[in-house]
C-alpha cells in the first residue's frame, strides 16, 4: 500500500478518544419500549401516530404507575 494513502493513514493511526467505560446509557425510547412491554401494547409506534389510540396507552401506563406507587 502506498504510505500517502487516507485509507491506510486511518486504518494504521490511533484514535483521539475513547469511549466511554461501563454500561452504556439507555436511550429515551428503549425505555419507552420498557415500559410499553410491562403493560403489554403492541404496535406502539402506530398506535402514536393516532390520538385516540395513543390517549388509552397513556391512560394504561398512569394508571400502572398509580399502582406502583401505591404498593411501594
């Protein structure tokens, strides 16, 4: 390989940062999809997109919650 090449200069150097340690962060919908899960709804990304739907989902998971806290 040529020594002037950008493939080889990316491939033979070593990088600026590294990544961080541990366990990486969950992100906002995988825990969304969590919670989801717990009160079984299917199909969430659809039934998002329709209010009507969307408003039972929600109305599921606060009461769910409510019963949580209530036990705790």
């Amino acid at each position: 390989m040529d020594q002037g090449r950008g493939v080889k200069k990316e491939f033979e150097s070593k990088p600026e940062r590294s990544r961080r340690r541990g366990r990486p962060r969950w992100r906002w919908w995988e825990d969304l999809e969590k919670d989801l899960r717990e009160i079984r709804v299917k199909r969430w990304q659809q039934k998002a997109v329709d209010r009507v739907q969307w408003a039972f989902v929600i109305k599921a998971a606060k009461a769910k919650r409510a019963v949580r806290l209530r036990s705790n």
